[in-house]
C-alpha cells in the first residue's frame, strides 16, 4: 500500500524563493574527485529530499553546505549574495543548521541545557571570576519553541537520555529552529524510530516547511521520499543526476536513479 502524501505542491512564490544556490561546486580529496559540477537550488518553504547510494556525495555536499568543508570548485549563493562558508560557526550565521544522524544532544543534561550546548546564557556574578546560567530563562525559551513546534515533552528538566528516540529527534529540530534557522539539513531522522514517531517525524518536518524554512532532507526510506518532499535530487557517484518534482515521479523512477545514475 502506497504511504499517504504528506507533501502539498510547493507554490509560486515557493518555487522563486531560493535561499541557497549551488553553481558548478565540486569537492576533491587529492586524486579523489568527491563532488563534481553540483548545481542546486535549495528554496524556502520547500522539503527538498537529497538522494543516493553509499559513496555518492550526499554526506560531502552536505558537509559543504554545512562549512565542514570548503568546496574546490563552483559558487555558492545565500539569499541571492556569493558567500564563503569557511566554518559551521559561519553556517550557523547564515541561517543554516544540520541536524546529524548522532543529533549532537548531550544524553546526561536536561531538555533545555541541551538547547544552548555553546551558547549559553550566563550572567556574571563577580565580573570576569564567577559566570551563572541563566537556567530559568533558557528554559522558558526551550519550552515556547517545543510549544510552537507542538513538541510534547514530559519536563525540560529530565535528561535526554531518558526520552525516546522521537523525541530526542523533535529536539534536535527544535533546537535549530530555536536559532533562527533559514535551513534545516536532516541527515536520516526518521533512522530506527517507530512508525508512530517517524510519523510525527514527517509532520514535523512538513510544519518547518510551512513556517518558509528550507528543508534538505536525507534518507534512504522511500517511503519517506514520497510523503514529505517536495523535489528530489538524485546524486551518483558525486554527480547531480536527476533533479526531480516529487509529485511527477515513482518508487521505481527513483531507484532506477539511484543505482544507475541515468534515466
């Protein structure tokens, strides 16, 4: 049976509003040529779905994009502006959050510590000797993000590490929404969660859509692919070799591309 359709069409105004663009970036290491020619626009409002096999780019454009690595070919454009990404604090900058497969969350610290891992809140009590947190406050503003993104957790003060994987999911996207995020990169959340919480997973993700966030979202579950984007890029082998509307293509289509890397 086929997965209901999460994803609506993307609008106009969507489909004009570009908040990264990607002109020929290529990306070697020596002799190793690991992205070649990329070009890709990524759009508010929009799940872009980034798809391949094993050793087809995916985790090195994203790194790109990320500032993880710098690209040694091509152009990249934020907001209609050539920018240099020279570090993940310079991503963070431009409005762009990667949420890893680890999610980076500190199991043993409480739902809101984790929201402001190097980036917290603090007020001096004797200048320059004692630093405090400013806990209530951090945890005030953790709890009117989980709200708006109707992300229900029992207490901020409970330790991540007693929470589901779902949920441990949801604060991770929270997080980087919390930070003003204009692109969120999902690098397999829905990864050894059950169907319930990779449900809430997709309706989350289509909620950050709908907000005008720009959504890269990784994965190998095909099911996935057909329910929350709304255009898919197919890499093989480190080149771009589809670029797809969701709503005009087919499991087979897409696996076809996946392995052979032509239609």
């Amino acid at each position: 049976m086929t997965a209901a359709v999460l994803a609506p069409a993307p609008t106009a105004a969507a489909a004009d509003a570009a908040f990264l663009r990607l002109a020929g970036v290529g990306k070697r290491f020596g002799g190793l040529l690991a992205l070649d020619g990329i070009d890709l626009e990524i759009r508010r409002g929009e799940v872009l779905g980034l798809l391949g096999d094993n050793g087809a780019g995916k985790t090195t454009l994203v790194k790109v994009i990320a500032g993880v690595h710098q690209p040694s070919a091509g152009t990249i454009e934020c907001c209609g502006e050539v920018v240099r990404i020279a570090s993940p604090d310079r991503a963070h900058q431009l409005g762009i959050e990667t949420v890893f497969q680890d999610l980076a969350l500190i199991p043993n610290l409480p739902v809101a510590d984790n929201f402001f891992i190097g980036r917290e809140r603090t007020f001096d009590l004797v200048p320059r000797l004692i630093r405090i947190l400013r806990n209530r406050e951090m945890e005030r503003d953790a709890a009117e993000t989980l709200k708006r993104l109707d992300i229900h957790i029992p207490s901020l003060r409970v330790n991540v590490d007693s929470l589901s994987g779902g949920q441990r999911q949801a604060i991770a996207i929270a997080r980087a929404i919390r930070w003003k995020a204009s692109l969120v990169i999902l690098d397999e959340p829905t990864a050894a969660l059950s169907v319930p919480e990779q449900t809430k997973v997709l309706e989350l993700t289509r909620q950050l859509a709908g907000q005008g966030v720009a959504v890269v979202y990784i994965t190998h579950n095909m099911d996935d692919v057909l329910r929350v984007t709304d255009r898919i890029a197919v890499l093989h082998r480190g080149r771009k070799a589809a670029e797809l509307r969701t709503a005009e293509t087919d499991r087979n289509e897409i696996v076809h591309l996946i392995m052979s890397g032509r239609r």
